[in-house]
C-alpha cells in the first residue's frame, strides 16, 4: 500500500483564451493527482488528508473511491475545497494562483498511525507549506522515516503561497535525511538552489528532475540517468510532474525497490526503464486537459 499524503483542490482550467475565459473545475492538487494515477496503474493506494463536506469534496472523494483508492482514514471538515486557478502558457505549462484562506484541507491533523501494510509515503505541494496543516504533514513524515518506511517527496513550488522563501529553503533541507526519493521539476530545482548531489549527500537515495519536454534525469550516488520526453501534442501539463511521482513509486513498488537500498542498487537498465515509464505516463497527462492520469491499459505495448 502506498499511502498519499497532501491536499486536494479543485483546479480552474481556462477554457478560450483571455481574462474572460471559461474556468472549467477539475478534479486536482499534487498529492490527490498522485494518489488517482496510483489508482489507475493498479498499485493499491491510501489517500491521507482533510476533505471537504462540500459538492467539490465530495466529487474529489469519489472519483477517488471509483480509482480503487482506499479513502478510509480521510479527515473531513465543513470548511470550503481549495482552488486553484490555473492559466496555462502556449507550450502547455500551468501556473496557478490560490483560494486557500480558511480552506479544509490546511487543518489535517498528523493521524497516530500510517494504516496497516504501508509500504511508502508520498508527500508534496502545497500541504507542506500551509499551516497549521504543514506542520502536522511534517510530524507524519518524520514518523514514518523514524518507523523505517520509504518517504518521497515532490516538493512543487508554488512561490506565491511560499511567504517567507529562505524559511522555506531552510525546512525543505531540514526534510531531507527523512526522505527516501526526492522528486522535483527543473524549476523547482533553481528555485531551491541546490544541487542534486548536495541533496543526495543529505538524505534521499535518489534525485530525480523532470524537465518539461526534454524528460527526466536520475541522479544517485552510483550514476546519473536520463530519457527524453515523448513527443506528444500538448493540451496542458497540469499533473504530468504528479503522474511522473505516481509512476516512479508505482514502478519501484513492481520491482520490489521501495526501499533505500534498492534504490541505490538500481542500474542503468533499471533506471532508464523506470524513467522510460514515468515519461510515457506523463505525456498521456499532457496529452488532455486538467490532472488525467493514464490508465495501466494506455501505457501497454
Ligand atoms: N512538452 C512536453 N512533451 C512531452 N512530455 C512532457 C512535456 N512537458 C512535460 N512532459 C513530461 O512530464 C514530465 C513532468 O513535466 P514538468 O517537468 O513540466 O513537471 P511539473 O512542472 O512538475 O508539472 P506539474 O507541476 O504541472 O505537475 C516531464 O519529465 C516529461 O516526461
Ligand atoms: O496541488 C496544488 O496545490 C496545485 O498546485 C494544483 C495542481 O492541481 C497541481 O499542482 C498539479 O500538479
């Protein structure tokens, strides 16, 4: 079981061009898309977080129930669903800006236990940076590093909810030796201002950076190893770096590498597979609007 741990939203995807375009709700936010397209391959997930009573927590929820996504020890609150507004740029790339003020997801409370048979831990976006919910998504990935189970993290910078960024920098390097694999885009990569080797020096047994059309590159402690990204007609990227998470703890999880030192141990073959995957199942995201992750059937062949 691959337990997912941050919020979900609702994304507005503009539909048109303009400051009058139509805003098309869909089903989002990091963790939840990474949470549905585990689903969807076929690894068994647990999604962990604070949802809404309202319409759009709701619909969260089921589309969550209908991937097969354990959603049992889901929180809920009366407090509204976060949104996201997206606008998305020509070649496809997404920015957002936040309706979070007084939102349900940021009041997650660390649960006392991670459900039985958790194999890893999936932590990311903007769960870690709003409080007080931040620091109780915190407090889990400590506990579950402590407990010895495999921790990703896909820190997906949003510098707009981001109010003190040297603060921010300063807890990200402080998450590290709790991590197993970090995951992160090229420009969350130069907004941080790390290298992938100091990242490795602390903690994570692998470094893994998406690079929009151009692929993928894993950096560990044997290596680096790169895929280019698929050609593919782009309608937007929203979700393609979740989907790239999801397929990477899906892929280790099939080869039984859900651990540090499977990590390390694996090779070139091993490693451009991996990629290989990640990036066939990112290009089907970007492939159609809003956060649709691939079905394990599109990716056969
Ligand atoms: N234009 C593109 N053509 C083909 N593949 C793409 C394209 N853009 C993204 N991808 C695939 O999606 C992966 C993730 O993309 P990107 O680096 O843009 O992540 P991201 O910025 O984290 O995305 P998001 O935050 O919207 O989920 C890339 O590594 C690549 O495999
Ligand atoms: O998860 C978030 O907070 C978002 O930024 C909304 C988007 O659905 C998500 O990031 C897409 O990757």
């Amino acid at each position: 079981m691959i337990v997912v741990a941050g919020e979900a939203l609702i994304d507005l995807v503009p539909r048109g061009t303009g400051a009058l375009a139509a805003l098309q709700p869909a089903l989002g936010g990091g963790p939840y898309n990474t949470a549905v397209a585990l689903g969807r391959l076929g690894s068994p997930a647990a999604f962990c977080s604070r949802v809404s009573y309202d319409a759009f927590g709701e619909a969260l929820l089921d589309r969550l129930r209908e991937t097969g996504v354990d959603v049992s020890s889901v929180q809920r609150g009366t407090e509204p669903t976060t949104l996201a507004v997206a606008t998305v740029g020509a070649d496809g790339s997404a920015a957002y800006s936040f309706y979070v003020d007084g939102t349900a997801d940021r009041l997650f409370t660390a649960p006392s236990a991670l459900p039985p048979g958790t194999r890893a831990v999936s932590f990311g976006t903007c769960s870690l940076v709003l409080e007080p919910g931040a620091s109780a998504y915190e407090e889990l990935m400590r506990a579950a590093a402590a407990q010895g189970v495999f921790t990703a993290l896909d820190p997906n910078i949003r510098a707009g909810l981001i109010p003190d960024a040297d603060a921010y920098r300063a807890r990200f390097k402080s998450w590290l030796p709790s991590v197993s694999l970090l995951k992160l885009s090229e420009e969350d990569a130069r907004w941080l201002g790390g290298t992938p080797q100091e990242w490795l020096a602390a903690g994570p047994a692998a470094v893994v950076i998406t690079r929009g059309g151009d692929g993928l590159t894993a950096y560990t402690a044997s290596g680096e190893y790169a895929v280019p990204g698929e050609r593919v007609e782009v309608v937007d990227t929203i979700g393609a770096g979740d989907t790239v998470n999801a397929a990477l703890l899906h892929g280790l999880a099939a080869r039984d590498a859900l651990s540090t030192q499977a990590l390390a141990a694996l090779g070139s073959d091993g490693w451009t597979g991996l990629l290989g995957f990640a990036a066939r199942a990112a290009a089907v995201t970007c492939s159609r609007a809003g956060a649709e992750p691939p079905y394990a059937y599109e990716l056969e062949g």
